[in-house]
C-alpha cells in the first residue's frame, strides 16, 4: 500500500478517536494516534496497525515491526485533534 494522492487527501488518522485509550484497563482520553505499517510475516501484503493512545502510553511505544520493513515501511506518532480543540 503506497502513499497515493487519494490516500495524502483522505481524512486525518485523528478525526474520529475512540473515547479512551487502546490499551486495556486504560480510560484515559487518547491523545496521540500511532501508526505502523510494514510487510505482513508472509510477505503477501501490508499490514497497517493503528491505536489511539492515551499520552503515558504513547511513550511506552517504539516501532516493533522492523525486521518487515519495506520501502513503504512506517511508523508514526500524531495528536488526536479533536472538535472541541478548534473552538479556542
């Protein structure tokens, strides 16, 4: 999966989180979305990984996927925006 103008023009990560965090037993509000993307273990395809992440797990995260990575390989962190955000 490469980065097409449709994919550059789709709409935010960030546009709908979830109320709370990813992680289990987490309620706190995400605040960051991670993406990984990188080459599925039988090289057949990509798999694309996305969690909204409350701030203290944000920083526990590190790419994990690296021995599949690819050309198109990625791993990236971005605030949630969220409506409310807008309005100040």
């Amino acid at each position: 999966m490469g980065d097409t103008d449709a994919d550059r023009e789709r709409e935010p990560e960030s546009a709908n989180p979830p109320g709370s965090c990813h992680r289990r037993g987490c309620d706190n509000p995400p605040e960051f979305v991670v993406l990984e993307r990188y080459q599925e273990e039988t090289g057949h395809g990509t798999v694309e990984a996305r969690a909204f992440l409350c701030r203290a797990h944000t920083a526990e995260e590190s790419p994990a996927n690296l021995d599949a990575a690819a050309g198109d390989y990625v791993f990236r962190v971005e605030p949630v925006s969220r409506p409310d955000d807008d309005a100040a």
